[in-house]
C-alpha cells in the first residue's frame, strides 16, 4: 500500500501511532534501530493489516531534520531486504517524498503472511510507540496468525505427517541455535512446540503438524513427503547424455545434509590443473570456481517448484559443461525476458529462503547469479548461459578453455 502524502503528512503528526517509526538521519544506532522497527512493523502483532512507516529525515516530533535524501541513502535503505538480517525477508518500498516542505526518505513496510519475522535472531513487535522484544506469549500469537492467511506453500502444513518425522536433535542442537540470538535460546519460558512454531517448522503451538518447510529442514525421511527433494548428480565421461556414467549419485536427506553432501561431491569432481611453466611459482587453477556452482545449486534448491512435480534438481557434469535444471520456472516479477538480470528477484519459497541464510548456505539475498557470473569471469570461463521455460529453468556453465 502507497500512502498519499496526506496520509504520510497525518502519520508524522501522531506521536503515539504504533506503524509509525521516525529518524532524523541514518547514522550512529539508526540502521540498528530502524531494522528494528522494520521487524516489528512486518510482524503486526495488534494485526492491524496496515503497512508500518519508517520515515527518515524526521525528528521525534514530526518535524523535518532537513536530511539530504541522496541515492546512497535510498540504496542502503533498500538493503533493509537483501542483507539477510531480517528473516524472512520483510516487503518494504523505499522513496523519496516531499513532506512537510522537506525531503524525507519513506521506507513503507507491508505485515508479513509468515511471522515471526526475526531480526539478527530476536523478534520485535511494537507495543504503542515503543518497539519491544516479543514474549513467549506474542510469539505465540504471532505463529497463530499465519493459520488465517493465505501462507505460502512452503508453510502450508502436512496433515498426515506426524511430528515423530522431525528430527529434534537436527533442530535443537543445529537450527535453532543459529535461528535465535544466545540469549533468546537459553530461555526456559518456550516448548519444543513453541519453538518450532516460531521457526515455521510446525503449523501451530496447538497443531503442532510439520509443515513442508519443517519436512525439508529437518525431516527424517523427506522423500517420504516430498518425493522431489533431492538432487542428482551425474558425471558423465563425454559431452552427450548417451556417453558412459562415470559417476551418479542421489542426494537426499534434510536440506544441510543435501547443500554440504552435493559441495563434497562438486570437490570430488572440480580437481584443480598446476601450472608449473607460465611463471616462477606453482599456480593452481579449477575447470570451474566453486563458489559459482554453489551459487547456481543452491539457487535451484531455493527456487524450485516443490509442488505438482516429484523432479529432482538436476546436476549434470559432462566433459565441457555442467548443467543444472531447476523443476522451477520464473516466478512472480520474475519473467523469461527478465530472469537474471540485477535486481529482479523474487522468492517461490521465502521461509525455505530464510531457513538456508540461517544454516549459513546463503549470505545475502538476490545477488546469487550475479556472483556466479563474477567468479566465471574471474576464472576465465565463458559465459553463464540461461534457457527459462515456463516450468524450469536451465543453467549451464562451460569449463574453462
């Protein structure tokens, strides 16, 4: 929702509003600050289904500091999605309006469909005009909100799955302690249910079924679920499918045990070539960098269709090429005529998104095909190359010469 300037001009005058958060500059502890009030404004834990406001240019009293609203202010305000502090992601607009005769920078922040929404691993809510870290309780309540709404599918629940099929050792002793911040963890006041909930992996505290996010994170048997998740890998010995197999493999399991198993696997097969000759010291170069097949995997894990389709990601590894299928086409603003370019992005499934920055495979958001085509560059290998159909998509990167 686009607020007119009247509105926006009402909100700076209501001292006491609770979607309304204001700073008279974006330095010292206001990029703090303000991701807190970004948090709590995407939780909406009075459900007030309004966009919250983070004005910045404005002093406490509504009144303009006179800020200089520049392109470097918009952009690092724009970061507020993509730098991976805020989980999930929150859906803000950021802008430049003239109000009150005065240049502000208006962040607009839309009510989350998948609270909790944590930041840097604590989940605030607003409670008047004063931001504050959520109770058990507001948790709670917040976890409850996403059964009335239109979830997305990677939250939906399984209603034959039973909780039995978690693995709580994988949650506990993994996921949540990078999920939430120490201090959050050593608190006695949340169940295993409630915790779960909170992290999505469960419908509710008191319907405690796993959802599909839970079956792939932390499912004992995933494939029992969702018989597409996995990946397979094939090394083939020539350039066309019809050459020998000289190695396959079928990867399943929970998510970190399916990222670390195909990186262990990439290892195996990207054996770097010595250059003793070209100069006085031994240089060592890989067929591909790591860090672009990682980018491009992950990516297809990320974004890929789990419902109406039992495909694989596929991984092929022929002699001057690896292909990677995606069983995932372009989704929401992303089309076949925009797919990869900087800045479109958009998420098919944001909880298991955010479930892969907080294992750590993902360190910030929408930037993966832009660094792979950097570290092919780097590496001298020809370029990233794309066929986007309707309901996948194919990569392929080409060894370097």
């Amino acid at each position: 929702m686009r607020y007119t300037d009247e509105q926006l001009e009402a909100f700076l005058a209501d001292i006491e509003s609770d979607i309304v958060e204001r700073k008279e500059s974006w330095k010292g502890d206001a990029p703090d600050t303000g991701r807190q009030a970004v948090c709590a404004f995407a939780n909406d834990l009075p459900d007030h289904r309004k966009s919250g406001v983070l004005f910045v240019g404005a002093r406490n009293d509504g009144t303009p500091s006179n800020l200089s609203v520049t392109d470097e202010l918009l952009r690092n305000l724009s970061d507020i999605k993509t730098d991976g502090n805020i989980l999930p992601p929150p859906s803000i607009f950021v802008e430049k309006r003239m109000l009150r005769g005065a240049e502000m920078a208006v962040v607009t922040v839309q009510p989350s469909d998948s609270p909790p929404v944590r930041y840097k691993g604590r989940i605030w809510v607003r409670v008047g005009p004063r931001r504050n870290l959520a109770t058990s309780q507001d948790e709670r309540v917040l976890s409850e909100k996403r059964r009335f709404r239109d979830i997305p599918f990677d939250i939906q629940p399984m209603p034959s799955c039973e909780l039995s099929s978690l693995s709580r050792v994988l949650f506990e002793q993994e996921y949540l302690l990078n999920a939430f911040a120490p201090d959050v963890v050593v608190s006695n006041e949340r169940s295993y249910e409630q915790r779960l909930a909170s992290c999505r992996m469960v419908a509710s505290v008191d319907d405690p079924t796993p959802t599909i996010l839970g079956v792939l994170v932390l499912g004992v048997s995933s494939r029992d679920w969702i018989p597409g998740a996995y990946v397979q890998f094939l090394r083939i010995a020539g350039t066309q499918m019809t050459d020998p197999i000289q190695d396959e493999a079928l990867i399943e399991g929970a998510l970190g045990q399916v990222l670390r198993r195909i990186d262990e696997k990439i290892d195996s097969h990207n054996r770097s070539e010595v250059d003793i000759r070209s100069s006085n010291r031994e240089v060592r170069t890989a067929p591909y960098p790591r860090v672009a097949l990682q980018q491009l995997i992950r990516n297809a894990i990320m974004h890929r269709a789990y419902e109406s389709t039992n495909a694989p990601v596929r991984v092929y590894w022929f002699d001057d090429r690896i292909e990677i299928l995606n069983p995932g086409g372009p989704f929401g603003v992303v089309t076949q005529k925009n797919f990869g370019q900087p800045g479109i992005t958009d998420y098919r499934n944001p909880n298991l998104a955010d479930a892969m920055k907080v294992m750590g495979f993902v360190q910030r958001f929408g930037i993966g095909i832009q660094t792979a085509r950097v570290e092919l560059k780097r590496n001298d290998n020809p370029d990233l190359e794309f066929q986007v159909e309707q309901a996948n998509v194919l990569a392929t990167v080409r060894r370097r010469p």
